[in-house]
C-alpha cells in the first residue's frame, strides 16, 4: 500500500479545522509535515496554534516543522519553503487549503474585505504553488491538492457571495491550468470539496444552523489522503467530492464523520 512515511507535506492554514486534520492524517504514516499558519499564540475565540498542532503531529509519528505564515507575502513563502527543504531536504506535497471567507452580497462587501479573500484564495495558492513546484518536480510522486469547488458558471453560485466565489474559484483556476502546464513533469494537480458543510470555526461562523448537520474535519482529510497518495502521473486536473473519493475507495460508513448522527446533512453552497 502506499503511504507517505518520510514524504515532506506542505500545508497551509494548519493550525485548526481541515488543515489540521491533513497534518494529522498524514502524521500518522510517518510524513514530514510543515504546519504553516498565521496563529502562533492561542486565539481568545478560536482554538488551535500551528505549535499545537505540530506537537499532535509528532505524539502520532510525525516529524513537525511549524511555521508562522502570511501567504499574502511572497517573500515570506519563499523563506518557508527555504527552510522547508533544508529541514527535509525536499518537498513531495502541497495542500493549499489557507482560506478567507465572507459570505456577504455585492453592496454589503467592503473593498479591504475583497482584496483579503482575494490575496489569500487566488494570489496565495499561486504564490505558494509557484514556489513550490521547483521542488515538487523532484520528487517522484509530486501533489498539489487545492480546497476548493468545482467551476460552475451557473449565476446562482455568484447571485448571494461574488466576491467570495471568485476568490474560490480563482484557486480551482489555479488547478485548471497547473494540471494541464505541469502534466509533463508529473505533477498531479487536483481540487478537492466536500459534499457537505464541514464544522469548521468558519461555518460556525457564518452558518452556526449548519454545524449540527454538518460532517467533521476528518472527511475531507482522508479523502486528501487517497488523492495524494495515488500516483501523481495517472491522477490530475480533477476537482473531486470528498465523499465520492471515499466511496471509490470502498468506504460506505459515513455516519463515523457525522456531528449529529443520524441528522440531515446541510449541502455545501457550491453544490447541489
């Protein structure tokens, strides 16, 4: 079976929610992992630190390198990368899941708002991945796994939140394009969604009705961990559902990930 033992991982926005469960799922075959974030102190309303998570990581196997990001800054995601290879000596994964989320319509979107959602979605996951396919291309099965949505140009997915959705779909664009440029080196380039809400502090945030029908982090992280651990030459350009990838793997058991068993699920808003 293949597995990520010694393989170097490189995740952002890794202190709490979805990247915290990556870390942890990829912890546990031995990985390398680099636990980027912005919250290296405790949060007084949201819980976790990129330290925190980084001594999970090491109580489950795992070798931790946590590092305080902006990914808005370039040269910042430069030096993390720098580091990142000298510690490891290399980097075989990128999970770009750093997110800013405002679910608001056009007239109720300040403009610093926008330009947040949109120098962490779309110019992050660029910045981020520019700087780390140089490396990727040396390793022999290199990922880059995205969290965000199908592209659907439907006006419906626009209507309620533009701003946000093009925020998201500028980095399933990133996907879109890497895929088909980087192909010829290897270089699996994938999206990944879920079908439901997840409870993460953003949707308690901005959908606290949904929390209760809402799936745990943990979904999204094993359906991470079956994408990235494919060969990368056979598996690319694709925006996946995380329950479809676990159903393709035989898992049929989804009540494990629910927060209220047995409850209606809460659909993501970019699906239907």
């Amino acid at each position: 079976m293949p597995n990520l033992k010694d393989k170097t991982v490189f995740i952002t926005g890794a202190s709490r929610g979805i990247g915290r469960e990556i870390a942890l799922r990829c912890a546990r075959d031995g990985a390398n992992i680099v636990v980027t974030g912005k919250t290296a102190d405790p949060h007084p309303k949201l819980k976790g630190t990129i330290f925190a998570t980084a001594k999970e990581v090491e109580g489950l196997g795992g070798r931790a390198l946590p590092l305080q990001l902006d990914i808005r800054d370039e040269n910042s995601v430069a030096a993390a990368v720098k580091e990142t290879v000298e510690r490891f000596g290399g980097i075989d994964v990128l999970v770009n899941n750093a997110s800013a989320i405002n679910i608001s319509n056009t007239l109720s979107t300040p403009a610093k708002r926008y330009d947040l959602m949109h120098q962490v979605n779309a110019r992050g996951t660029f910045v981020c991945t520019q700087a780390c396919i140089p490396h990727l291309m040396k390793s022999r099965n290199p990922h880059i796994l995205t969290l965000s949505p199908p592209l659907n140009l439907n006006p419906k997915w626009f209507r309620d939140h533009v701003a946000y959705t093009m925020a998201k779909y500028g980095m399933s664009m990133c996907t879109l394009g890497m895929a088909a440029e980087f192909a010829p080196n290897g270089i699996a380039v994938n999206s990944l969604w879920p079908r439901t809400t997840i409870a993460t502090a953003a949707v308690e945030t901005f959908f606290p009705q949904a929390v209760a029908s809402s799936r745990k982090p943990a979904i999204v992280a094993d359906a991470a961990y079956v994408i990235i651990t494919r060969d990368s030459r056979s598996s690319t350009g694709n925006f996946f559902i995380d329950e479809e990838v676990l159903r393709g793997h035989g898992i049929t058991d989804f009540e494990q990930y629910a927060v209220t068993p047995g409850a209606p699920l809460f659909n993501d808003i970019f699906l239907d």
